[in-house]
C-alpha cells in the first residue's frame, strides 16, 4: 500500500488472507507502528512475508496469531523453506530450480516482534 508507513498511532491490520497472488503474500518495506493479527499468508509466488525495515519503540511493530507458509506440497514439485535474512541482513536459505529467492523476508534490524 504505502513503500514507508508510519503512523503516529499504532495501527493494527486484522483477519487478513493472501494465497497463491503470484509475488508477496505481505510487503512492509518500511513500517512503524503497525500490527497484523491473524493472517493467513500461503503458496505466493516470492515470499510469504517482506519485511524490509522497522522504524517503531519495541512491541508496536508486530505479527500475532498468524500463519506463514512458503510452500506446500500441492503443486508437482517438492516442498522448501527458504528464510533468507537473519537479523543482520545476511542472506540464508536456498533457491529451487522451480522458484528463487521464496520464503521469509525478515527486518535487517531488531523490532518486529512476532508472537505465536
């Protein structure tokens, strides 16, 4: 929706589902104060969730009871987890030769907390 979103109170996005969309299940390329609760984000096209930066006190940039799931065994080829950044930006995981660069695209730095 927004490249950078900020808001000046918390916002907090709810009961939200994303499956098969052919790219992002959930981009956050720079958030603030911003939560998501139950979502449901399955089977897309590059990563489940993309998170780029956190810009927010600690505890106010969150995930909550939510599902996140790369890939399944639904399609012809096999099932991978592919988490490609640690908290220091380095990149891990592993590319297919059916997809590259798949999985969980997490903040370079401390702040998004991510809860059940």
């Amino acid at each position: 929706i927004f490249d950078i979103y900020e808001p000046t109170t918390p916002a907090v996005f709810k009961n939200f589902v994303s499956y098969r969309n052919g790219r992002s299940g959930m981009a956050a390329t720079v958030m603030g104060m911003v939560g998501y609760e139950n979502f449901t984000i399955a089977e897309n096209g590059k990563f489940s969730f993309d998170g780029r930066q956190v810009r927010a006190p600690w505890g106010t940039a969150f995930m909550r009871d939510s599902l996140l799931v790369d890939q399944s065994t639904i399609d012809q080829h096999p099932s991978t987890v592919d988490v490609f950044a640690d908290g220091n930006g380095n990149l891990l995981g592993q590319m297919t030769p059916q997809r590259q660069f798949t999985g969980l695209f997490l903040p370079f730095l401390t702040g998004l907390l991510i809860d059940k």
